[in-house]
C-alpha cells in the first residue's frame, strides 16, 4: 500500500534531482545536471575569444590568439564552453580521476544546452569522441569524452562515432609537459578504421579539456587523411595560455 501512495506522490509531486556536483535538490532546467549555485560558480566564456580556437582574449576585439598566429592545427574550427580554470578544473579533474562517469555525463549536459542553437555546429554531420587508449580505457572503466559526448549527440540528433577512431599509441597524461614535449606526444597517436563512416563528411571531435590543441589536432588530422571533408572541435573546457609558455 504504501508503495503505490509513493507512486501516487512522486507522479503528482516529484522529488527534484540532485545536483550531480554538490548532491543539492534543484528544481530542472535546459536538461542540466548542475543546480543553478553551481553553474554560477563556473567560468563560462563569453568574450572576446579568439575566432579559430575560442580561447579567451584580453581587451575587447576577438581576433586570434597568440597560438592560431603562430602555428596551423588540422581542425579548422575549435569550440569551449568554459575555462579551464576554479569550479571547472575541479570538474573536470574529477570526472577523469575519481571515478566519476556521472559526472561525465552531466558535464555532456552542459555541452548539450550550449549546442542547441549553435550555428557553428549546423554543419556537422558525425560526432566522433576523442578516444582513449586500451590500457587507459581499462585503468579508468570508461571514456569520459565519450559520456560527455552522449547527451549532444542526442541534442544534436547526429550519430555518435565510438569504434571509429582509435589511440594507437600510449600516450603521456600532457599536464606536466612542455609545449614541444606535447606536441611529439600527441603525434601519431591516432587511427581511423572505418574511413567509410567518415569519409566526405563533416566531422565534430569531442573532448574534456583543450590547452594546447595538439591531441584535437593529432586526431583531426587523422581523421582528414581517411577522407572527412571538414573537422571540428568542441571541448568542455580550454585553457588560456600565456603568451610567454609559447615562445
């Protein structure tokens, strides 16, 4: 009996979810899993940004960075939501970390609101997840760009690529690198097995983090040479680099 007066409750008056950062209850909205205290707390871009990498910028013009003037990445257009920086670095950094696949996916949600009327992704025809390789893949039990990459593909009603693009190589975690040191990292470390599913079409790559650019460009270009017409890149979050890392 009291079981079907909980449903009879929870059909009337349903419990609001929780938070899936802080654990508050909060009342829904855009499909988000953050209540609204925590998205306050995030450093969502807004401008200006440069106009290749979407990198924020100091000043008040949107022009390029110090990084799309000086070198060429193989996607041609790259896209963040937030920095990578406070609230965001903690996020993110748990998602990877802590065994936190939940929190993959609620962070796909904040992809997934951005995304919907983005017109910069009207193009698209495939998402494809940056993928990890094997032996990551089995230390952390799932892909986090690909959780992340879920809830916009749904939004966006473009398939989602998973057994398309590989990681041959095992790559070292880039955070403590040098700018050289990754780029040689992150060469290389891609391969496309069905060229078929990408070839001619227009392609978005999905990741966590984007700070250099150089695994979003390895993959591209990966994914270039197996036919695709166009790619694209779009990451949770970006780092701002200072000008003086990049000489």
């Amino acid at each position: 009996m009291w079981k079907i007066r909980r449903q009879i409750l929870d059909l009337f008056f349903p419990e609001f979810p929780r938070c899936v950062w802080c654990g508050e209850r909060y009342q829904p909205y855009y499909g988000l899993a953050f209540c609204r205290r925590c998205l306050n707390r995030m450093p969502l871009i807004t401008g200006p940004v440069c106009l290749r990498c979407n990198r924020p910028l100091r000043g008040e013009r949107n022009d390029l960075c110090e990084q799309c003037r000086l070198e060429v990445l193989f996607y041609e257009q790259g896209m963040a939501v937030a920095v990578y920086d406070g609230l965001m670095r903690e996020l993110l950094h748990a998602a990877k970390y802590h065994f936190r696949p939940d929190l993959a996916r609620g962070l796909g949600t904040l992809l997934a609101a951005w995304a919907e009327n983005e017109k910069r992704l009207e193009p698209v025809e495939v998402i494809i997840p940056i993928p990890l390789h094997a032996q990551k893949l089995m230390t952390r039990g799932y892909n986090q760009a690909e959780l992340m990459a879920e809830p916009l593909a749904s939004v966006l009603r473009r398939p989602l690529l998973t057994e398309v693009l590989h990681r041959v190589k095992p790559t070292q975690s880039q955070s403590k690198l040098s700018r050289q040191e990754r780029k040689a990292n992150a060469e290389n470390a891609f391969l496309v097995t069905d060229c078929a599913a990408v070839a001619g079409k227009k392609v978005l790559l999905v990741d966590d983090i984007c700070t250099t650019g150089y695994t979003l460009s390895a993959a591209a270009r990966s994914v270039l040479l197996a036919g695709a017409d166009s790619v694209r890149a779009l990451t949770v979050a970006v780092g701002v680099l200072e000008e003086e890392w990049l000489r």
